[in-house]
C-alpha cells in the first residue's frame, strides 16, 4: 500500500510541475513577444494623393468644409461642377493633402507620429479605426494624413502636387475641358490648333513614351521625376523617341487628328502618380 500511495502522490507531483512549466513558458512567452526590429524612427512609404470616400449624405460643402478648403477648389479637382451632387462611394481627391503609410517603431508615441507629420492625434485616431491613443505595437502600419506644404485653401490655390507650368504645350483655344463628359471622365483638356503646330514639351524630363497609343493616336509620355508625367495625343507627327532626355519647351510632337478625333487638337493630361489632375490649374494664365 505505501508504494501504490508514493507513485500516486509522484504522479500528483509530476501533472502539477507539468501545468507550473507550462504556465511558466506561456507567461514568459507572452512577456517578449515583439514584432521584428525596426529601424528607429519607423518606415514611411512614398506620398500618394489623399482620396476621400464619400458617404451618405456628403455634398461637396460638407466635405469641403471637413477638410478646411474652398468647396469650388474641391470641385475642379475632381472634375466637378459647384453643383454637382454626390453618391455613396465616389471618391474624392482632397486638394492640399496627402496620405502615406508609417511603421510603428519601438518608443513611438501617436501623439509624437501626429506631431511630426503635422495631423492631429484624432485624425490619426479616426483614420485607422484605433479606440485608444495608446495602444500601439511595433512593427503596426498606420495612415497618416498629412498636409502639403502647399495646401489648397481657396479657388485659385494649387495643389503643390505637381510644379506650377511656365509654359503652354501649344497655342490655341481649349475646346473640352477636365472633368465629365457625355458621362465620361475627360482626364485632360482639349486644345484646338492649326494642323502641324509644334506641341512643346511643358518641363523638362525623359520621353517614356512615342508611338501609336489606342485612341490618343500617336501620343508622348514625359517623365519629369517626383511622380509626375504629362501625355500629349493626337499628334500628326513625333518629333522625339523614347529614352531622350528633353527640356522644357522643346517641340516633342506636331498638332494632328490621329486615334479617336474629330478634328485637329491636343490632348493634354498632367498625372501624379497615374492618377490625372486639372491641367487648368497648373498652366499659365490664357493661352
């Protein structure tokens, strides 16, 4: 009987040092865990136009006004008249914002992410769901909305997107402007001119393109560096290859009516980051 009592109470033993062991290791394992080291300061990724999804019951006013800028500014950004209505789930680009993605690094407080890309610790809140300023892990990704340097604040303001143009590709009279048409997006404007007139380069960059494009016709892509691009259609002739290096107003192409036209023009468009922006707000006073 006294040994059958012994391993009996061995065997208590033994289950109770198992559970201490394992309660032990999963505590201790629940005190280090950590996501991967970052470098200090935590990562940013590169800049992308801040877009804003329109929920029931918006109107450009009431979303204007959510982000401080004049709603006719909002409107020509987004091809809009001041006007028009808006439906549930469009998307708006905000003038004079901005939005990137930051890595949470070890020491990182929202207070200190909203102070250095100049946002308030409740829009950092209300942009990435979060219930409490102080539940932040390391490696965590959050969307910081932060403005530009040039923010947007009245019609005439620029985006700060993109450089203002000094120059204008060719002379003539716009004949389609930016925004909606027949229930379309035109992503450019249209500038009516003589058949042959020389198109120019509006900033100097690297031909990416030269060639026959779909329904542009013959088209050029300039590639100015920081995002931004400018594509000219419907030329009758190109003047320039891709891979060549070219300055600003140097003549890139020829006025003609090729791919879908009805007559001799230029279509211009001006894209940050593929997405296309009112060239009328970046070129010089009248043509």
């Amino acid at each position: 009987m006294k040994s059958k009592r012994i391993t009996r109470e061995k065997i208590i033993k033994w289950v109770a040092a198992g559970v201490l062991a394992a309660f032990l290791s999963a505590a201790a394992g629940a005190g280090t865990w950590a996501a991967p080291e970052q470098e200090e300061g935590g990562r940013v990724t590169d800049p992308e136009l801040y877009k804003y999804t329109v929920a029931r019951g918006d109107c450009l006013w009431s979303v204007a006004r959510k982000f401080g800028i004049d709603a006719d500014c909002l409107a020509e950004n987004n091809g809009l008249d001041s006007d028009s209505l808006l439906f549930e789930g469009q998307s708006l680009v905000i003038p004079g914002r901005e939005t990137m993605t930051y890595t949470v690094s070890h020491g990182d407080t929202l207070w200190g992410i909203a102070r250095r890309f100049n946002t308030s610790v409740d829009t950092m809140l209300q942009e990435n769901n979060l219930k409490s300023p102080e539940l932040l892990l390391p490696g965590q990704v959050l969307t910081v909305p932060a403005a530009l340097q040039a923010a947007a604040t009245d019609k005439k303001s620029r985006l700060g997107l993109i450089p203002q143009l000094a120059i204008h590709p060719v002379t003539g009279i716009i004949s389609s402007v930016f925004g909606v048409r027949e229930g379309r997006m035109h992503e450019g404007i249209d500038i009516a001119a003589e058949h042959g007139s020389p198109i120019k380069a509006v900033a100097a960059g690297t031909v990416v393109f030269a060639g026959e494009r779909g329904s542009y016709g013959n088209a050029v892509i300039i590639n100015h560096g920081a995002g931004f691009r400018s594509l000219y259609g419907h030329a009758s002739r190109l003047e320039v290859e891709q891979g060549q290096q070219v300055k600003e107003g140097q003549v890139i192409a020829r006025v003609g009516s090729t791919g879908r036209s009805t007559g001799p023009h230029l279509h211009l468009e001006l894209l940050f980051k593929g997405i296309p922006l009112n060239p009328g707000l970046y070129l010089p006073g009248q043509l």
